[in-house]
C-alpha cells in the first residue's frame, strides 16, 4: 500500500491550500484586478496557471486516506468524527463570529443580514455570506458517514467503486453545469449533488490506500527527485492546456502519489508544513479578506506574486488567532465536560 506519513500528508494540504489562494486570487473574474506582466498568448499567465488547481479534490483524497488508515486500527466511527466536525464547525463559527463583526462596521446593511440568512449560513446550509465555503457541509457528512462509505468500498470491490464514483463525479458535474442557477438556489437538491459529487474523490483516497504501490523514493538519488518534480511540473502543464474538465480525475492521485515521494529543501518543507496545518481555518479566511471586505487591499499589492504571498501571510496570521480561540474555547468544553461527569 502506499504509504503517506502524518507530516507528508500535512505537506500535500500545504500545496493544496497554496493552490486554493491561487485559484480564488487569480481566476477569471479576479485577474484583471492586478498587473499581469507574463501571458502565455493573450492569457495572463496566472489565470492560465489556475486551470491546474483543485484543491477540493486533494482535500477529499487526502481525507479518504486518512480515514481508510483509522478504519483499519479500527478507531473509525460516527461518535468519533462527530468531535472531528464538531471542532471544524468551532473553527468556522469563530471565523464568521470575527468576519461578521467586522463586516456589520463596514457594511451595516450587508452583515448580518437576516436572522435566517444567519442559521443557514451558521450549518453551512447556504453558506451566501462567503460562497466559498460551500464544501463545508458536504464535507462534514461524507467525513460523518465514513465508515459507512468504506464498508461499501469493501463490500463491491476497489474498481467497481471507483468507476461507480467516477460516473457519479461526471453526471453531478454536468447536472452543476448545466443546472447551476436551480441548484444554487434549491440546497436542497444541491446539497445531496455536492455529497455525491465528493464520493469519488474521497474513494481514491480509500483505494490509494489500499493498493500496493511499491514507492519508496524519498532517499532516492538526486536525478530521480528532479524527475519527479518534472513530472509534476509536466502534469500541471497538461492541465492547463486541457483546462477544467476531466483531467482532474487522473492528475490529483497522479500529483499526490508524486508529493508523497518528493524530499522538499528545508525551507519550503518548513513553509509546507505550516500552511498545510492551518489549512482549515486558511480556507475559512481568505476569500474574507479577498472578495467580501478588503479586496481593494488585496489586490492594492499589484502583482501575482506579492499579492498571493500578502494575502498568504495575513491569512496564516488571523489563523493562528482564531486556531489559538479555538483552542481556549475546547479546553472550556472539556472543563464543563468533566465537572459535569464529576457531579
């Protein structure tokens, strides 16, 4: 089976959020907002460069693996994810606490709106308030019923399942595409599609896994390592000659099998690491600062690089704040917890 350690797998979610700032920074309707100086033809080579990123998919693969390892220490059960998305909705609700009061100075007539705009967006229903956060619901019940996910793999096989979420992937990608303004604004039908739209991702993770690859190059040569990262930079190529579309299905595995395998320069490492472990509370953030209260911020930086590099640092920074309130607020949890238990 392949093996992904702890820390490699928190360097994969470091280049998976890298590729989500990049994407939202710098995709179609972003990026005449900064000076592009670089064009492969007439497209601006950051809006050509965002055609290789779906952080989504690695996200989801990434999760699959790692529950596919907790099923078998046999550890994996809804009572435990339920504290697992428990404490993803503490991060988001601190999040929205933070953004929401800040937006209500800025925007008095905007934030909060109403109070059923604010339960919905609350649960993730219909995240309207930050439209980028629409993986958070599906997201919290494929983890949810996980187990229940994995046994089915089990029970009809690694290629069956694959190729049944394969189809499901392409038909709820096409229902989305040709259908997007009903279901944007009926959650729920749009709330089951994204559900099963994620499946597929999440059973490669499963079957990567679970099938032998015989990969063991993290100490190889110096030639091999350069081979490997050709082989990324020539995969992320054909994804933005192909565009969106189905190369997603083959590049991520291809990508993260890749990852796993690659020895990073110590500083990059180091970068990786902590970007990948502030992954969740970055992605809770960014599109905040970007889109909906201080885009001319944002993008006041000018160029790509320093713009993406800006908006990077000021999202880790308000991630360690609200990963650091998180935190104070779980140790409560747990405080009111055992004097309960203690009674």
């Amino acid at each position: 089976m392949l093996d992904v350690s702890r820390e490699q797998s928190t360097i994969i979610k470091g280049v998976a959020i890298s590729m989500m700032l990049f994407l939202h920074l710098f995709n179609g309707q972003h990026t005449d907002l900064c000076t592009n100086l670089f064009y492969i033809g007439d497209v601006p080579l950051a809006l050509w460069l965002t055609q290789a990123c779906n952080p989504v998919s690695f996200f989801l693969l990434l999760s699959g693996y790692g529950l596919a390892c907790k099923y078998e220490q046999g550890t994996l059960s809804p009572r435990y994810q339920s504290g697992r998305i428990f404490n993803l909705y503490v991060h988001y609700w601190i999040v929205l606490a933070i953004f929401l009061v800040i937006g209500h100075v800025l925007y008095p007539t905007r934030y909060p709106g109403r109070l059923s705009q604010l339960i919905a967006n609350a649960s993730g229903w219909n995240t309207d308030y930050c439209s980028e956060m629409w993986f958070l619901l599906p997201y919290a019940l494929v983890s949810l019923f996980s187990l229940y996910i994995i046994r089915v793999i089990d029970k009809i096989g690694l290629l069956w399942s694959l190729l049944i979420t394969a189809c499901l992937q392409l038909f709820t990608s096409f229902m989305i595409s040709k259908c997007g303004i009903f279901f944007y604004t009926h959650m729920l039908a749009y709330q089951p599609l994204l559900f099963i739209h994620m499946l597929y991702s999440f059973t490669l993770g499963v079957s990567l896994r679970r099938t032998s690859l015989p990969l063991n190059l993290k100490q190889a040569s110096v030639r091999c390592q350069v081979m490997m990262v050709l082989c990324i930079i020539g995969l992320v190529i054909l994804q933005c000659v192909i565009g969106f579309g189905m190369g997603y299905m083959y590049n991520t595995p291809l990508i993260v099998i890749l990852l796993s395998q690659l020895h990073f320069p110590k500083v990059i490492k180091m970068i990786l690491l902590e970007l990948g472990r502030k992954s969740m509370p970055i992605w809770m953030i960014h599109c905040w600062l970007a889109y909906y209260l201080f885009q001319p911020q944002v993008y006041s930086l000018k160029y790509p690089v320093l713009i993406f590099i800006g908006l990077a640092v000021v999202s880790y920074l308000l991630a360690v704040v609200v990963m650091w309130i998180a935190r104070m607020v779980q140790q409560s949890i747990d405080a009111v917890t055992w004097r309960n238990k203690d009674l």
